[in-house]
C-alpha cells in the first residue's frame, strides 16, 4: 500500500499531483486558514509524513500521537515551529527549503532598506491618499542607501546574496556571526564585527538570524538605544528575535530613524497594533520568499524530500543532523 502524506494547507494541484505519484494524499482544502489543531493531531495520528507551514506548530504533542511518521517537510527554511529535539528522539526525520528561496527573500530585504531610508511607501500612500500638493526642495526627502553602512547579523545564506546585492550599491559592509567566514569576507570584501559594534557603525542593521534560544529577544531597548539615530533596523528573520515593545519604543522615542518588518512576535500582526500607527514603520506580511517561482520551488522540494524519506534514501534538505548520517 501506499504511503500517506498530510499537506497542511491546500496547495496547487500539480505538486499535489507529483505527491500522488508515490503517496496517497491527504489535505486541508484552505488556503488562508490554518489547519485546525484537533485535524492536525488526527492527521498526524495515521500519516507517513507531514508537508507543513511555517504556521503550524508541529510540537511534542504531534509526534507523540503519530504512530508511524517518518518525515515532515516544512515550506520554509526556519523551523522554529517544529520541536526538534522531539522528533529527533523519535527517529523522524525534519526537513526544511534552503537555498531555493535565498535570492528571492535577499531582494526583499534590499527593498525594505529602499522602502524606509527612501521613504517609497509612505510617499506612495501619499499620492494615492491625493495628498501631493506641490514640489519642494526637502519634500519626502529620505535617507541614501547607496554608500551608506550595512550591518547584516546572520551571515548566512541569504545574508551573503543580500551583501552581493549591496556591493552593487558601494555600500561598506559588515556582519555579525558567532563564527567568522573569512573566505567570504575575501570574496565579498564584508568586515566581521561583534554585535555591540556592529549595531554602534551600520545605517542599515539587517537581522538575518535563524529564531533559536540564543537569537530569542536579541534586538532589545539597551541594543537600539546603541544605534545611530539616523540608522534603520531591518527584520527579515523572525519577529521573536526582536522585543517588540523595545522596538516601538525606540521608534517612538527617535533612537533610530524607522523600521522595515517582515515578520512579527504574532503573525498576522493586529491592524491595530502601535507598530503599524509610525510612519517610520514599513510592515509587510512575512512575503520574504513569495515569488511564484520561489514558492513553488519550495513546494517541489518538499515532495523531492518527502519522497526520498519514504524510499529510504537521503534527502536533499535535513535539519535533525542527528539522522542526517543514517
Ligand atoms: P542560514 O544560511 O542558516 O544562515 C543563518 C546565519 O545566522 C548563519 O550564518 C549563522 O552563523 C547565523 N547565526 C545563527 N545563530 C546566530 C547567533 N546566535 N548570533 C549571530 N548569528 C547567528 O539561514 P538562511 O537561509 O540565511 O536564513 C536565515 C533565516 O531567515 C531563517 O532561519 C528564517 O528564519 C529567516 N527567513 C525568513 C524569510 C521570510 O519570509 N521573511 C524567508 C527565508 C528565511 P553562525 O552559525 O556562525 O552563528
């Protein structure tokens, strides 16, 4: 008999199409709502393997239930949502989407540094909102990007082809890791700095981190009050990484000059929430990797690994490096 798979969110029919090729397939048939938890566990109960979201909190709970889960496949290259250790301990293989969605989310992390220090969506709305009245010689006057500092915290994948994309701009370049990379330093010409001095010199500090226990709260008020007053704070990672009311305070209070967010403590984020009251604020709604052809890269790289699992063979992409060497 064949396999079951349990896609958590109603994905478009030729990737459901490429699953049934090897699996007979389950899925929840939304594509805005999440997956109830009670139908998550119910699924989890009797499935092979699990395609998740981001959204999903795939806990202790999930694989205790599971009688026979060999793999979950999340869409996205984080996978805070997913207790690691738990799964490992159970010999279930986790997976993830690097890679594919490294140059899609860097180009969207270059254009909230355009968006907040050029000002773009705030003058947008402003023309929309028939707010344009005339010309003047500071009006919507931002702040330059090109030749300014960059400080990327979280020299990754995506931190590199972000410093690629600013080479480009003739921006000086510096980043934070807790291990140096010194062959990219020569390649891409970037400059290693500890936190605290990173934060202290950069315009634009850019957090590029996975979320873990460490990066947990690491943007805090003692962290903005560090920075430039002129400087802007970029949140491509996780919104958790960042404490959010330091965040707002620190806008409000002008220890930096505003933000680009594109991911929250609570996503989605309250319409209402202060954040989204501040000009300086430019929030977007966690759409680092959405391109048509990201997504669906991710999405068929989830199958490919999924399918390797279930055949026995290594996938392309494992996170529990425990089970990576089986
Ligand atoms: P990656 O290649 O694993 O890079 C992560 C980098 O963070 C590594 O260079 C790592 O270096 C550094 N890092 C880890 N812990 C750190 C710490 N405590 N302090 C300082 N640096 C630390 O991952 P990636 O593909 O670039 O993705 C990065 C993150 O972006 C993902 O985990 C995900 O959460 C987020 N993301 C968001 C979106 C979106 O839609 N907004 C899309 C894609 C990814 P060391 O190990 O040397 O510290």
């Amino acid at each position: 008999m064949k396999p079951y798979v349990y896609v958590t969110r109603k994905l478009p029919e030729n990737i459901i199409q490429t699953l049934e090729t090897f699996a007979n397939v389950g899925m929840w048939e939304s594509e805005e709502e999440p997956v109830p938890r009670r139908i998550l566990i119910k699924e989890a109960e009797k499935a092979d393997a699990l395609l998740t979201m981001l959204s999903d909190k795939i806990d202790a709970e999930i694989f205790q239930v599971s009688k026979q889960l060999k793999v979950v496949a999340n869409l996205a290259v984080g996978f805070d949502n997913i207790d690691i250790e738990q799964a490992t301990k159970q010999g279930i293989t986790i997976c993830n989407t690097p890679d594919v969605l490294t140059d899609t989310t860097a180009d969207l992390a270059f254009s909230l540094m355009l968006m907040v220090g050029r000002r773009l969506f705030e003058s947008a709305e402003l023309v929309k909102n028939g707010e344009w009245k005339s010309w003047s010689p500071l009006f919507m006057a931002g702040t330059d990007v090109h030749h300014k500092t960059l400080g990327i915290v979280g020299m990754g994948s995506i931190g590199e082809a972000l410093a690629k994309r600013a080479m480009g701009f003739d921006m000086r370049i510096l980043y934070h890791n807790r291990h140096r990379k010194i062959e990219i330093e020569h390649k891409l010409g970037v400059e290693y700095r500890t936190f605290d001095e990173l934060v202290t010199e950069s315009d634009y500090v850019v957090c590029l981190t996975p979320l873990t226990e460490e990066t947990k709260g690491m943007f805090t008020k003692a962290v903005f009050q560090r920075m430039k007053k002129s400087a802007f704070f970029i949140n491509v990672a996780r919104g958790a990484i960042v404490v959010e009311e330091d965040l707002l305070q620190a806008l409000r209070e002008g220890e930096i000059a505003g933000a680009g967010l594109d991911v929250f403590q609570t996503e989605p984020i309250d319409s209402n929430h202060p954040l989204l009251q501040l000009k300086n604020v430019v929030a977007l709604p966690h759409i680092g990797s959405a391109s048509i052809e990201t997504r669906t890269a991710m999405m068929e790289l989830c199958c490919e690994n999924i399918e390797a699992v279930l055949n026995n063979r290594k996938p392309i992409a494992v996170v529990n490096e425990e089970l990576k060497s089986r």
